[in-house]
C-alpha cells in the first residue's frame, strides 16, 4: 500500500536550500522519499516516534547527514 506524501511548505524550501548547498544529495533523498510512500517502517529509513514537544511526529532516517520528520493524516 502506497501512502500519499504531502510535502509542506517548509519542506520545499528547505530541501531546495539543501540541495543546492549539496546536490550530491539529489538521488539520496528521492530515494528516501520514494520509499517513505511505499513502507514508512522500512528497516532502512530507522523510522522511530519522537517525543516531547513533537510527540505527534516521526522522523526517519535517509542517511548519514539526511533525516526526515512528518507525521500521519487521515
């Protein structure tokens, strides 16, 4: 089952900055995304609750220097 990533605001931009400071970033953070959608808890992406003032999120992991924080809609 494929889940729907909405991608805020925030995101675009921030990612557009990112990349530009690291555009060998690209492929690594498609890649990342893409699985996002098709498995949120793929053993890869280490995806894991936070806690205290963002205890309604999650974040995952895309690599080394690359980490992700969302949280699930209906």
């Amino acid at each position: 089952m494929n889940h729907v990533l909405l991608r805020s605001t925030a995101f675009v931009r921030d990612s557009r900055r990112m990349l530009r400071k690291r555009p060998d970033l690209v492929e690594q953070l498609l890649q990342t995304l893409r699985l996002l959608e098709a498995d949120p808890y793929a053993p890869r992406l280490k995806t894991h609750k936070l806690q205290g003032k963002h205890q309604d999120s999650w974040a995952c992991s895309g690599g080394y220097d690359l980490r992700g924080v969302f949280s699930f809609t209906t």
